[in-house]
C-alpha cells in the first residue's frame, strides 16, 4: 500500500497520571493563591448568546484546519486543532518545553495557577484510582492514533472569547501545559490542540459550567478551504437539521450509534456499524472489511469509465487518472456514487449522513482523483468507522452535548455567520 500524507487522526486518547523523567524545575511550580475575578460569568451571561470562531486551512494540501484563540493576559493568539475526537485542549508550552514543533507563535507561557492532582477535572481526564507524584499538581499523558502525544500539566488561565451579544469575556479554564510532544507522521505547524469532546474538561463544557454557552458546539468547513467553528446554539436553526441521538454506548466520542453503509441508494451489506464524528481527522477511516468491500463496489463501477488506477501517484493509497489532468472534484463526481450511513431514529424512522463524491475524493497535485477514505484497521481504530474533515464538507455539524443528539444539513461554510438569521439565509 502506498504511503499516505498528512493524515490526522486525534482519537483514543490515554492519559496517565506521572510523568517519569521529568526534573522538579519542569513540574515543581508554585500555585497561585490568586482568585478568579468577582464577576463570575454565570451571573455576567447565562447561556444568552454563542461563540463563532473563524476556521483556516483544508483538507488538502495542506492537510488540516485550525482556529486561532486568544489565551492568558493580556491574551495572546495561539493556532490549534479543532478536535471533537478528545477532550483536553493543550498548547506547547515554554515551562522549559523538552520536545516542541515550530508554531507561528512564541510557545505559551503558562500561569502558575496550577491545577492540584484531586480537582474534579484531573480526575476526568484519568482512569480507576490513580495516583500523583506530586499533590499539588495535575500531570497528564495525551496518546493519539496516529503516534503523535504531549505531556504536560493542566493549569487555569484566561481564556478571551467574544460573544455573538457583542460582548467580550475572559473566563478563567483548565487546559493543558505541553513540555514534551511527540509528532506522528502528521506533523504540522500547529500550537496545540482545542479539544472539543463530550468530556468535562473539554473547553465548551467548562463554558456551560461558568454559564456562558450552552454545550454545544459545531463545525462548517468549507470544501474550499477555511469554514467556521462555533460553540452554542444561538446560530443554527434546530428545524432545518437532521438529528439523530448520540450513542450511549460509546460516550467518549461523537458516535450516532449503529449504522447501515449504502453505496448508489443501495445496501452494501454492511450493517451495525460503529460510526464516529471526529474533526481532528483530515480523512475518514472504515473498518478493515467495510473499506475493502467499498474499494471493491468502486472499482466495479470505475471499470466502465475511462478512468485508470494511477499507480505512479503516492499521494493517497488509491488514485485514478483520466486523459487529461482533473482540476476539481466536479471533473470525476459523474463517475463515483453517494455514499450513505443510515442511523437508526427509531421504528421506521432513519437519519442518512450522505456523502457525495467530493465528500471522498480529492484532486492531488499530479491532477488525479484519490480516494479520501482510509483503511482504519491499520493505524488502529478497530471496527470504528471514522468520518473525518473531509466528508464533513459543506454540511453544518452540530454536537448538542444537552439534547444528547448529533445533526447535519447542507450549508454555505464559506461565510462565517453572525445570527441565526444570516445562518438560516446561507443553507
């Protein structure tokens, strides 16, 4: 198999509890006795507006989207991973940092508000009855797929929003401290990670906890790059999406449950199958048997079109030429069917999550049509099927962490909105 390219993948995340190796300078910081301001935000907003960040970046080439934040005082702008595949959001961090990638900005200076190891959020972030190497302080291990993690400690620093009511905030949240990260083949000039999962210590539910959004948090990113991100439900219209209920199930990630695949309107055969939402992925990822029986219904189809495997293409594992070089993706959708999970929503009722061909395919430099669709096995996920960034495409993906539901439409993601009304005019 070919080798793949700026791949991400942000899911199955291990955090453990010491860090071996680490001198009493790293870790040994004093914490601050210094409180939050008086004005708490739960009495400033109580879930009366949203949050709407501007997204950057593509799928390919670049092979990633990303957010920039404002964190610390005064704030200071750090570009990040918008990854609904974990929760803790961490940012490389000068405390010395051992191992730390070139980012656009200086690394994050942490405060020395640090979190004690039995806070409430440590302890979410660990497993069983785990134990400190120091009390007075919260270290954790982040373990990604595809082989990259960060070590660090968790601290509470400002972390500056600005809310669609036209106000500006600055609550005080726990994220992460990265002295020690390890790139997997993905590596990217990112600072860190804005983790967006169904856990406590991921940044929208610490907003809900202070009263300043509701927990929920969505995602449009444009086929042509860029896109927007945003957390509550002040900007959507509920009536114009398509629900389905998060899986109880599989509660650390985005899962709509159990799924049939159809292939051209029709089953493929492949029923019951774990589906997960992750943006933290530039490709989507199937299962073993899913993937190769879908490759082998595609090259069926292709078989009858002038299209030819284009072997000399590393690109992606699998790409197709035609006479002359492709320029989008609207040059081959005549030759790939829609794909489709359909979710159960109860008796004879059914969500489908459709994926149109260029929701699977990209154009690579070479001027080929590669497939976007990955084996999973591979690099790990097991019998999850993964629907990454690129067949998030062009939809409006909503996360409603209160309705316990996962939605999509069809939208324009290439302006960022700034009410509902300019929302409700863009689908």
């Amino acid at each position: 198999m070919k080798e793949t390219n700026l791949i991400f993948i942000t899911i199955f995340v291990v955090l453990v509890a010491s860090c071996a190796g680490c001198n009493d300078q790293q870790l040994n910081w004093r914490r601050s006795r210094a409180s939050t301001s008086s004005g708490s935000p739960s009495r400033i907003n109580r879930f009366g507006s949203s949050i709407i960040f501007p997204l950057y970046g593509n799928v390919y080439p670049d092979g990633f989207y990303f957010v920039q934040v404002y964190v610390g005082y005064p704030p200071k702008p750090y570009f990040l991973d918008p990854d609904t595949g974990s929760d803790l959001t961490w940012l490389q961090c000068d405390a010395p940092c051992v191992r730390c990638t070139a980012g656009f900005h200086p690394l994050y200076r942490p405060s020395n508000d640090l979190v004690v190891c039995r806070d409430p959020l440590c302890a979410s972030l660990h497993t069983g009855d785990y134990t400190c190497d120091n009390p007075e302080q919260c270290d954790y291990e982040v373990e990604y797929a595809d082989g990259g993690s960060s070590l660090g400690v968790l601290v509470n620093d400002f972390f500056t929003v600005n809310l669609t009511s036209g106000a500006r905030m600055s609550p005080r949240l726990t994220i992460g401290c990265g002295y020690d990260q390890l790139s997997g083949p993905s590596d990217h000039p990112l600072e860190g990670v804005l983790g967006l999962g169904r856990g406590k210590s991921s940044i929208v539910a610490q907003l809900s906890e202070q009263g300043v959004v509701k927990n929920v948090v969505g995602h449009c990113l444009s086929g042509q790059g860029g896109g927007f991100l945003f957390f509550g439900d002040e900007i959507y219209d509920s009536s114009r999406i398509m629900w389905t209920r998060m899986s109880h199930d599989y509660t650390k990630h985005y899962s709509a449950g159990l799924a049939e695949l159809r292939f051209g309107g029709k089953s493929t055969g492949f029923k019951d199958l774990n589906v997960i939402f992750d943006s933290g992925s530039s490709y989507t990822y199937f299962s073993s048997q899913v993937y190769h029986g879908l490759l082998s219904l595609i090259k069926k189809e292709l078989s009858r079109t002038p299209l030819k495997e284009a072997r000399d293409d590393n690109t992606l594992p699998f790409c197709w030429k035609g006479k002359k070089p492709f320029k989008t993706t609207r040059d081959v959708r005549q030759y790939f069917k829609t794909l489709a999970f359909s979710f159960s929503r109860g008796w004879r009722s059914k969500s489908q999550f459709e994926i149109s061909a260029e929701g699977y395919l990209i154009i690579s430099s070479k001027g080929n049509a590669c497939l976007g669709i990955l084996n999973g096995t591979d690099v790990g996920l097991n019998n999850f099927n993964m629907i990454g960034d690129i067949s998030m495409q062009d939809k409006l993906m909503v996360y409603d962490n209160e309705g316990e539901r996962i939605g999509w439409t069809p939208a324009n993601c290439d302006q960022v909105p700034k009410t509902k009304n300019s929302m409700i005019s863009m689908i």
